[in-house]
C-alpha cells in the first residue's frame, strides 16, 4: 500500500499533484486533507500551500495475479491468469499447458495454492474477507461430480449392509460436498470425525 503526503496551492491542486507523482487516477486512491491551504493577504502575505494524504487502494485481483506469476515462474510453467472478483469471490482459473501438475494428486496441490493466494489476499485484516476459489482446466466441478457420485454410493452401500462406512481424509471443501449431497437422504446422516489435515466424513444409518 503505498502513501504519500503532497503539497499545493489548493487542495485539488495538491490531489492532482499526488496523482500524477503516482501515475494513478483518481478513483484508485483515497484522499485524506491535512491542511486546506490559504491564499493569504493579496496571494503574498501569509501564503499556506494545502497539504494532502493520498492513500492507494489495494488491488486484490493484482496482488492475486502478481504472486501466481511468481509461483509460475518459480515452477517455470506458463500460464494465463484470468481473475474474477464478484460479491467478495475472486475466482481464478489458469489457462495453459501441462496443467496437471498444479492439480496435483486429488487437487492437493491446487489447493496449497489456493490457501496461500487467500492469504495473500487477505492481509490486510481490516478490509472484508474475500473467499479465493483456484481452478485449472475445470477440476473442481469435475471433482465435485466424482464426490456426488462416491456420497451416493457410499449411502447406498451404508443403507445395504447398515454398517457405518468411513471416507479417507477430505479437505473442508470437499467434505462440504459430502455432507451436502447427503443431507436430505432419507437414510443415512453424516458427521466428521478427526483433526486436520486427517479429518474424514462418517456416513452412518438412520435410526428408525
């Protein structure tokens, strides 16, 4: 976040002054007036330039895409970052060759990524929170499809045996999408069990 104080014969005079010393316009600051300035008797005697705290506002979606370069470059992969920000969500899906390695084994390393451009991007604790989802060549709705799939069949097997059945270790999201999908079964109910990063769904039968 960059900041800086600047003078002029005016308070606008002192904001245009601090704009062009930060190449920026002027929806993309905030603009604090220390001093108002004054003209003085006749503009000469008592003469007060106008002082100003221009604040620039931070970018998430910058500040998102600069550190993927970095990581990118760090790997030596190319990649194309396309971001979306809407109602606190950015939303980032990398576009490129050999993608598969930023997946990772069931999406892990993605989501290391995605964990670390969240921090990143929530620094700055005062602002709201903004929810991070990273995404490469649609994983993660081909992988929500496959949890859906597994929930259903892992209920049907609970219904069938009526033993409790466990799932391996899931992440929160993907737990979400366990639970989610079997929160309505007229059979079974789900809990976790567990402590990060070993935490896994339980999938047992309703009792009568």
């Amino acid at each position: 976040m960059k900041i800086i104080e600047m003078m002029g014969k005016n308070v606008e005079d002192a904001i245009n002054n601090a704009l062009k010393e930060l190449n920026v316009t002027i929806d993309k600051v905030e603009v604090e007036t220390i001093e108002q300035g004054s003209k003085g008797f006749l503009n000469i005697i008592g003469v007060k330039p106008a002082l100003v705290r221009v604040t620039v506002k931070r970018n998430s979606l910058n500040e998102a895409k600069t550190f993927l370069m970095e990581i990118l470059l760090s790997m030596s992969m190319k990649a194309q970052v396309n971001l979306k920000e809407e109602n606190n969500e950015i939303k980032i899906d990398l576009v490129g060759a050999n993608m598969g390695l930023l997946i990772g084994y069931r999406g892990e390393t993605l989501d290391a990524l995605q964990y670390l451009v969240s921090l990143v991007v929530n620094k700055n604790h005062d602002e709201e929170y903004k929810r991070v989802i990273l995404d490469t060549e649609n994983y993660r709705a081909k992988r929500e499809e496959t949890l859906k799939r597994l929930a259903s069949k892992i209920a049907y097997k609970v219904r069938v045996s009526g033993r409790v059945l466990k799932l391996e270790p899931m992440n929160p999201y993907e737990r979400r999408i366990i639970h989610s999908s079997l929160q309505n079964d007229s059979y079974v109910y789900t809990f976790s069990e567990g402590e990060e990063p070993y935490r896994r769904v339980v999938v047992d039968l309703k009792k009568a």
